[in-house]
C-alpha cells in the first residue's frame, strides 16, 4: 500500500471510523391522533411557576421547599454523581500519562530510575469507548431530567398542601361563624321556649345544631395543625407565619390558569421531564448495544513508556542511561461459551423494553393531560350552579327567619335553612379547592416551566 493511502487509513483507525452502534430515530409518538395546533407563546410549558403562582405567599412557601426539601436535594447530588461518572468514563477516549521515579538497592548495587508511562490506551477501532461514554452521557442527562420532574412533583405537592391548609382555615372560620349565628339562634329559642312559644323539641333541635358546629370548629382546629405538619414535611423546613395563608384567603386569587392550545401536540408532552428521561434511557441502551457488538471484534491496546536509569544520581539524565519501550496488545475473542452474544442479546432486550417504557411514559402524559382536561370542562359551570346555589340556601334562610318571626313557620324550617346554608358554603369551598387544584394539575401534567 502506498504512503499517501497508508497515513489515512492508520488516521481512520485511531480516530474510530467504525461505529457499530444501531441509528437511533426517535419513536413515533403511541398515543391517539391529534390535531397538529400551534402552541401559544404563553402556554403552560412557557410559564415559571413565579408568574403561574399569583399569590406571593403560596410563590415564597413554593420556593422555600425547592431550597430546602431534602428528597430534591437528594435528586440534585444523583444528577452531580452521574456528570462525575460520565466525566469519568470520557477520559477513557484520550490517553493517560503517568510519571514514575524510583530507587532500589540490593547486592548488585543501587539502581535509580525516571520516566513518563502510557498506560494501557485501548485504540477505539470499533466504537466500543465512544458508545460506553455516549451511555454514561445518557445517563447522566436521563438523571436530571428526573431531577427536574422531582422538582414538578414536589411543587405541585407543596401548593396542593398550602391550598388544603387555606381551605381548611376558610372551613374553620365558617364553621366558626355558623356556630356564633346557631348559639345566637338557641338563645332566642330558650327565651320562646321559657315563654312556652316553641316546644322542647325545637329547642333541642336548635341545641343540636350548636352541638355540631363546635364539633365542626374542634375538628378543624385538628385537621388544620394536620396540613401544617404535612406542609413542613414537605418544606424541609418550619412554615413561617408569614407564608402561612391569610385568615380569609380568596382560593381563586392564588393562580392563574395558563391559556391551553386546542389540542395536545405530541411535541407539547414531549417535553415534559418524565418523557425525556424515558428517551435519554433509550438512548443509553441503543448505545450499550454498539458496545455489546463491539466484543466480537479485536481489541488493541498500546502500553508504552520511556525515561532514564542509573546506579547513580548524578548520571540519570547522562547520555546513554535513556530507555524506552512500546508494548501493543491485540485481543480477539475466540470461545466465551456464548457470552457475547448473551450480552448481545441482553442489551438489545434493554433497548426494547426501553422503548415499550418510552410508549409508556407518552400514553401516560397524554391521559394525564386529557383526565385534566375532562375535568376542566366542567368546572366553570359547577361552580356557577355552587354560587347560585349559596346564594338561594341564603335566601331561603333569610325568608324561613322573617316566617319564624312572624309565626307563619315553625323552627324546623329556620333549622333546615341553616343546614342548607352550612352544606352549600362548605361543597363551594371544596369546588374552590377542586378548581385551583385542577389548574395546577393542568400546569403540571403540560410539562410547565417551573422556571426558578
């Protein structure tokens, strides 16, 4: 072979021209059509979660717990144990020098010794380093992808135990206010009572009520310390009294709802955290399958080394005391009772299950997202018939009062209006609680920003 061709070929094989490793598409998307809708500027997976989050203190509770939550924390390390581990097997793809000085002395005399070694450098002809580095890569980038979807997980987590902590300070104070009206109402009641205007029937059902709305005020007074234990947990951290919800918080003012676009591109779910971690381990597998090919091919590795040696010190870097070696080795599997190909066969398992987990995590996104949405179409209306239907409980309480009073009624009317009143005001400010939850599912189900 001639020089000109020779250079080149030996250039090829050091720079490892051949890459077994399969080509990687990225898999069509497995779940039902849509239609292709363009995304708005501002859709969910633009927005941080400082401007999805309205209410500042619910925005500052939030960015406490990113700080301080141990388990994101914990994912925060993982993701800077895989960087060091990828860093660690990218240095496979360059040589190492190693220096080495040494002195020994027996019955022939003293001998000392200087030099520069190569260690064992394996010439990546077949793309088995390159692929094992592009899996540690893999690894790595599928590691802070679930970093980042433990950081959606937890916020949402965070802002549905502040909006339960606000909702339950809102049913205390009803039912607070419920028992101040009803304790009102069963003084009245034993004034007619002594006047023998009502019987004592009337006036223990009155007393009954009173019974039910302290029971009402202790449970919540329990429920709520509940929420604050369940909050801290999650905070890593004391709740302090500044973040804490006001003691009439308005449920609706706490987020916003981000504009959706008509449909669910694929390209939109795609983007979420939990899909991508799911697709870097599908590459990482499609790359340990070129490692795996790779094994039936020969392996060469170049050992080398040179310095100086003396049996004085004055003369180590004299003329004449210069050694050198170079030393490559060549491996070619030949009987490995079918170990190879088991491997073979292993990794490429590794890839199809990885991709069946891929499909997976797209179908999952995409109920998800439609579950949410399901839910969202109906809320508006609910909540409308829920005031509407507050606002009658009202007017029906108000008119049972003014019949009682003018003894067209009996006390059991009034009775009942109450308890239509207190049952109405209580589903409005679960349907409140449902509807901001059902946002930041929305939010959190689109792959939002979350943006710090």
């Amino acid at each position: 072979m001639t020089r000109p061709l020779l250079l080149p070929l030996v250039a090829a094989l050091l720079s490892g021209c051949v890459n077994l490793v399969p080509d990687y598409r990225q898999p069509a998307p497995a779940m039902p059509q849509v239609a292709a809708v363009p995304v708005p500027a501002d859709d969910a997976s633009q927005v941080s979660r400082r401007d999805f989050f309205t209410d500042a203190r619910l925005r500052a509770t939030v960015e406490l717990a990113v700080a301080n939550n141990r388990d994101l924390r914990v994912a925060a390390l993982n993701v800077q144990r895989a960087r060091a581990q990828a860093r660690i097997q990218d240095a496979a793809l360059v040589p190492g020098l190693d220096a080495a000085a040494g002195a020994s002395r027996s019955s022939n005399g003293t001998s000392l010794s200087a030099g520069l070694s190569l260690a064992s450098f394996e010439l990546d002809l077949f793309g088995r380093v390159r692929n094992l580095s592009e899996s540690a890569l893999q690894s790595y980038l599928a590691t802070d992808a679930g970093r980042r979807s433990t950081e959606i997980s937890l916020v949402a987590e965070v802002a549905n135990a502040w909006l339960t902590l606000a909702a339950d300070l809102e049913r205390q104070r009803l039912a607070a206010q419920t028992l101040d009206s009803r304790r009102s109402s069963l003084t009245l009641a034993e004034r007619r009572h002594a006047l023998g205007a009502i019987t004592g029937l009337s006036l223990a059902q009155t007393q009954s009520l009173v019974d039910s709305s302290r029971l009402d005020v202790a449970r919540y007074a329990a429920q709520i310390e509940q929420d604050r234990h369940a909050l801290e947990l999650l905070l890593g951290t004391a709740l302090p009294a500044g973040l804490a919800p006001a003691s009439e918080q308005n449920l609706a003012d706490t987020s916003r709802l981000v504009e959706l676009p008509a449909g669910v591109p694929a390209e939109l779910l795609q983007r979420r955290p939990d899909v991508l971690q799911a697709e870097h381990q599908l590459r990482g597998s499609v790359a340990q399958i070129g490692v795996a090919r790779a094994a039936f091919f020969p392996r060469i590795s170049l050992t080398a080394a040179a310095g100086t040696a003396s049996s004085e010190l004055s003369g180590l870097f004299k003329a004449g005391s210069r050694s050198w070696n170079f030393g490559p080795s060549l491996s070619l599997p030949i009987l490995d009772g079918g170990a190879n190909a088991a491997t073979l066969e292993s990794a490429t398992l590794d890839r199809d299950i990885a991709t069946a987990q891929y499909d997976k995590a797209v179908q999952t996104a995409f109920r998800e997202v439609a579950d949410a949405l399901s839910v969202r179409a109906s809320l508006a209306e609910r909540l409308a018939a829920q005031r509407a239907l507050v606002d009658n409980a009202e007017r029906q309480l108000n008119l049972a009062n003014a019949l009682h009073r003018a003894g067209s009624t009996g006390m059991l009317e009034v009775l009942d209006a109450q308890r239509s009143l207190y049952s109405a005001q209580q589903s409005l400010i679960d349907l409140r609680l449902t509807e901001q939850g059902n946002r930041l599912e929305l939010y959190k189900v689109l792959g939002g920003g979350w943006k710090s």
